[in-house]
C-alpha cells in the first residue's frame, strides 16, 4: 500500500497576521516553497488579519495542522500565529449550527430543562446577553452525555489547547520584561507542558 493510501485531505484555517499589516505578494514564491500550495490565502482583513484555508492530506488531522503551521513558519519568519479554525469560543447559536440542533433545544439543554443536565459552563459573555462557551467542554458533553458527537467535534479538544498555546506564546513575548509574572504564569502550566 503506498504512503498516499494512509492519507486523509482534512480542512481548516489559519488566522494570522504579518509584521506592519504587510502584504502577502512578495511572500507566495516562499510560501509555495515551503508547501503551503494547498493553501487558498485571504486578506489582510480590515482588522490586518490574514486566513489560509488548507485543504491539506496527511494521515492524520494533527499532523495536517501541525505540518501547515511549521511551513507558514519557515516561509514567513515574521508572522504571527494566532488560531486555527474552527474557532473554539462558541454561541448558543454556534453549538445550535454544529450539533444540527435549533437554538432553542440547546438553549433547554444549556438552561438543565432538558436532556441530563450538566451542561458546561460557559466561558463567559459577550454582552449583556450573549454567553459563550468553549467548543473542546460541549462537543465532550455532547458526546458523553448525549451519546451524540458532534461532526468534528473529536479534534475540539486539540484545537482548543493548541490555540491557547498559540495565544500564550505572544503573551509570554509580552512579558518578556516582566520575568516575576513570566514566572508567576509558568508555575500555573501543567507538569506535562512545564516539563517539556
């Protein structure tokens, strides 16, 4: 069986940005170069971001990701990682979109007037009305509870850590002159990160 057998084409993005909101045409010779040829870019965006949607094979999800990261990397040393999508912090509406479910029955369940209660917490609220929550705890719940995983919800968890490594990581650039509280967050890091 070829190698070419064992592969998988998953998709995703990449939301990044580049130093000075720059563009990316003196980069697309690097980035085909590198391997990003699987790779549709988009922007900058008003907000100076930039997307590359992969359509990326490889055996396994994570190593899609992971292979599209480190050659957005070495084609563009500047950049600025900052999340792959699916996004992680969802709405009612969101989950309701995800789990092919109407607003209103996850309301229910968010609410314990349905289904077997337990439904996690949320990870904040955008207003006064809108709560959101962490995508990685409801396709668990989901799964666990409901009997019912979501599509794609089995990588949730991954994406979810993987941004806040992403997110972390530019954090601790600034606090790179702040070693007390570079320290203070390290001593938060789980053992299995801290160690490696």
């Amino acid at each position: 069986m070829s190698p070419a057998a064992n592969t998988t084409e998953h998709t995703f993005q990449v939301v990044f940005t580049l130093p000075g909101g720059s563009s990316l045409e003196p980069h697309l010779d690097a980035l085909q170069a590198a391997g990003c040829d699987d790779a549709a870019f988009l922007g900058p965006a008003v907000d100076g971001t930039f997307i590359a949607e992969f359509d990326r094979e490889a055996p396994s999800f994570t190593t899609a990701v992971v292979s599209a990261l480190e050659a957005l990397r070495s084609a563009l040393p500047d950049v600025r990682l900052l999340r792959v999508q699916p996004e992680d912090i969802v709405s009612l509406s969101a989950i309701a979109a995800r789990t092919g479910r109407t607003d209103e029955s996850v309301r229910l369940l968010a609410q314990g007037r349905r289904g077997p209660g337990g439904f996690p917490p949320t990870a904040g609220w955008i207003n006064d009305k809108t709560q959101v929550w962490r995508w990685a705890d409801v396709a668990r719940w989901f799964a666990d509870a409901l009997g019912e995983p979501p599509e794609g919800g089995e990588h949730a968890a991954f994406l979810a850590a993987l941004n806040d490594a992403l997110d972390l990581a530019a954090r601790a650039g600034d606090l790179r002159d702040r070693p007390d509280e570079l320290e203070a967050v390290r001593q938060f890091l789980p053992a299995e990160l801290a160690a490696a």
